[in-house]
C-alpha cells in the first residue's frame, strides 16, 4: 500500500508556484489536479522521515556535532568547516515541501478534509516547525504561507505559537470521528495521533522550561492529566517503517555506495566503559579480524588523520540501522519517560523522578530488542547509571543522548538544552574550540527576504554556528 500511494504521490502532486502561462505550458496529463489529502499526508510522512533521518541534517551535521557518528574521510563538516549553503536542506524542505503540503490540507472544505485530517496535518505542521526553530532559532511561522517575504517569529513565540496550535491539533482529533487514509506512521489509529500531540506539546514544554518555567510547568501538568494519554508503548512509537530500494532507509542506501562515517569515538568509549548492551547494536565490529573491540573514530579530525585511523579497524554504525526496512525513529517511549522524569525533577509534577529514568533505559533497551531483565537491573545498578537527583541534568542528560542514537536534531537539540555529555570539540574543528550551537540560515534568505533576515540576525544574534538560541539558557 505504501509503495502505490508513494508513486502516486511522487509522480502526481508537485506543489508549485507558477503563472498561468507556465501552468498551461507544462501542464502535465498526469498529475493530480486536485491534490487529496490522503496522498498529501503519505508524501509528508515519507518526505519528512527522510528528511529527520536521512543525511544533510542527521549524520552529515547533526550526528557529527553531538559526538555519536564520526567522519573517517572528507572531515569538513566534523571540522565545522561548512557554509550557509550546508544547512538548505531542512529549510527548503521543510517550507517548501512539508509545510506547504499541510497548509493545504488545513485549506482544505470540510468535505476535502475531515476534522481528523486537519488534526493530523496541525500536529505534523508544529513538529515540523519544532525542528526548524530547534535548528535555526527565530523563523517564519505566523507570516509562513501568507507572503513570499515573510517575517520571522521569535523563538519564544514560535515555541508559545505551537503549544497552542498542538491544542487545537488535538480538539481537531476524534477517535469517533471520520477515518482518515494514507497514514502510513499509524494506520488511520487516531488514539495513536493523541498520544502523539499530547508527547510533542511535553517536548516543546521541557524546550521552554529554562525561559518559561511556569508556562511549562502548566502545559506539562495539562497533558500528563489528559485521558488521551502519552507515547507509552513500542506499539504506539512515532516511526516510518521503510521499504525496500527506492524507498529504503536513508541510511542504508547511503551505504550502499559510500563509506565515509564510522561510529564516535566519544559514544563507543562511554557505552563500553558502561558495559552498555547497547553498543553492539549501535555499531559493529571492526573488518579487521585482528580488531576484537568495538573501535570509534574520533571526531573533528584532519582528512589525513581520519583516514589513519583505518577504515578496516574502526567501527560502522551497526547493521540494525542499515538494513533497508529499518525505522526512523522520531518519537520514542524513552523520550517520553526521561522528560517525565524530568518534569518531576522539576517540581513540575508529582511522581518518582528516579523510577521514571530507570523507565526511560528500560524502554531504549526494549526498543533495539534488548529485554533481559537481569541485564537491564545490573546495568541500572551501576554507580556511573545510578539516578542522582542532586544533578538530574547528567543522569537524564546522559542516558537521553544515549537512547536518541541517530535521531541527531532531537539529539542535538537535547544535548544543547541539559548540556550533557559534555562534548569537547576535536583538534582541527574551525571554531576555536567551540562546538555548533544551531544552523546557519540558507544564503538565499539573506538575498531574497533580506529585510526580515536583517532583523532576525538583529534580535538573535550573528549568523554563526556560536550564536546560542533562546532555549539554551544554561
């Protein structure tokens, strides 16, 4: 079903802004003339996890940034030696593509689109911009759609703009409602879709804590109190379950013909010295049969020392995650649990902050198909895993960086906001011993919507990979 409405998708609906002239000159006999929302809701889904998952703004930056993959060749971006032209891909897509592709389906009569579409379509919409300000900071939003030029939001309202459309998003959701097609995340499941909206509205809350702590606080004991629930089980996770080639995972087919990464020497260090049972999911042994250990490469390293290193001793990332049908993880129970156990750290909730972080590894294990009990009790037990709750920042810090493996924008995202691990930039990176705080805004805005880029750069801060953004207080 997946791979008919795909080619029905790709071959058919091309949202584009063109005169009338253009339109009768390359009119195609093919295309779908009145988009449905089914199919614009299918190509969302796929376009996005490709986009979250795949290699401009997962393991060419965001990965390499917060440690978990490195480069063993062509090292630039492990280097921070990247320009504006670098970070287009999550920008263009995410505007041109997935936010155009929803509004429409928001425009939408109610006898185009029923009310759970639209729900569906509000809540893929706030993730997709949660991604955008986590990367760049202030943004279009409450302009996007409206003019070719449109302002830029701050952060704050951005943030403050999506708590509130994801309550919209879950008045719009109806489990009695009218089904929905083309959902290839859950099946037309609208409880599913609930629980989602109400794991996302958690998310942007914890991003917002350090400015806003009351608003967060508010919105946390909201959705924890809603009968609709959170993400709290494998089955309800918010994943794209790939197909075989050409709709393969992004990392898998990258793989196919190139072999430019390995797994971090930072993350491989750390899972080892914690006996993780994690890292032989995480990565692979070395080629070298005289290679007996899982060996990462380091980060931020010259080509030529990356290349020392040697590609046959050094780890790939592990064959769970390059195998063609593997998932794109974009929400996890684990996540949810460790933002639990958070807002409980934070007296923001009542509950038991260290039960919540040992729920937290439990789910991750489970998630790559450890479940062993024993196993998880003793690696728990550990005094460099224990809970301590005079700086749950480490421990929920650590163990989140941990089980957001290749989800690198959350990742990084996360990493910025609890500040743990803490990172050390590698020897021959071009930021003086600084590592990235965001992504530089796309050339194209400064010449194309200068005006209101000038005044972004104003309120924020200098177009740099140094600038930190208002939710990274600390």
């Amino acid at each position: 079903m997946l791979k008919y409405i795909l080619s029905i998708v790709f071959a058919g609906v091309v949202l584009s802004a063109c005169n009338d002239e253009l339109d009768k000159i390359n009119k195609n006999p093919n295309a779908t003339e009145n988009p449905l929302p089914a199919y614009l809701l299918t190509g969302t889904l796929k376009q996005g996890a490709d986009l979250y998952w795949g290699a401009d703004n997962n393991f060419n930056s965001s990965l390499l940034f917060i440690q978990q993959w490195a480069k063993i060749q062509y090292t630039e971006p492990d280097r921070y030696d990247v320009s504006n032209t670098s970070f287009t891909s999550l920008w263009d897509t995410g505007y041109a593509t997935l936010i155009t592709n929803l509004n429409t389906i928001l425009n939408f009569s109610d006898e185009e689109a029923n009310a759970n579409y639209k729900g569906v379509a509000l809540a893929l919409r706030s993730w997709v911009f949660q991604l955008l300000t986590d990367a760049y900071g202030d943004i279009p939003y409450s302009e996007e759609g409206q003019t070719t030029t449109p302002s830029y939001d701050t952060q704050r309202d951005v943030y403050l703009g999506l708590l509130n459309d994801l309550k919209q998003a879950q008045s719009f959701l109806s489990t009695s409602g009218d089904a929905i097609e083309g959902d290839v995340v859950y099946d037309g499941d609208i409880a599913k879709w609930k629980k989602f909206v109400n794991s996302l509205r958690l998310r942007i809350a914890l991003r917002i804590a350090d400015r806003e702590p009351e608003l967060a606080k508010a919105t946390i004991e909201e959705v924890t109190a809603d009968a609709a629930g959170l993400i709290d089980s494998n089955a309800s996770i918010f994943q794209l379950t790939y197909l075989t080639s050409p709709q393969q995972n992004p990392a898998a087919a990258w793989f196919e013909t190139r072999d430019d990464y390995r797994v971090s020497k930072t993350l491989v260090d750390l899972l080892t010295e914690l006996q993780d049972p994690r890292l032989p999911v995480y990565a692979q042994l070395p080629e070298e049969e005289s290679v007996l250990q899982y060996t990462g490469a380091a980060n931020g390293l010259s080509n030529s020392d990356a290349n020392n290193q040697g590609f046959a001793k050094t780890s790939k990332p592990g064959s769970y995650f390059l195998k063609e049908e593997s998932p794109a993880v974009i929400f996890s129970v684990a996540e949810v649990k460790f933002a639990l156990a958070e807002a409980v750290a934070r007296g923001y909730i009542s509950g038991d902050a260290e039960a919540l972080y040992k729920e937290g590894i439990t789910a991750s294990f489970n998630q790559f198909g450890i479940t062993d009990a024993t196993a998880i009790s003793n690696y728990q037990a550990q005094p460099l895993i224990i809970y301590d709750a005079s700086n749950y920042r480490k421990s929920i810090g650590i163990q989140k960086w941990i089980a957001f493996y290749m989800q690198g924008l959350d990742a990084f995202a996360e990493w910025r906001r609890l500040d743990y691990p803490q990172l050390t930039a590698g020897p021959a990176t071009v930021l003086d011993g600084e590592t990235p705080y965001r992504f530089f805004y796309p050339g194209t805005e400064q010449s194309l919507n200068g005006t209101n880029y000038q005044a972004a750069v104003k309120n924020q801060g200098a177009n740099l990979l140094t600038t930190k953004l208002w939710f990274d207080a600390n």
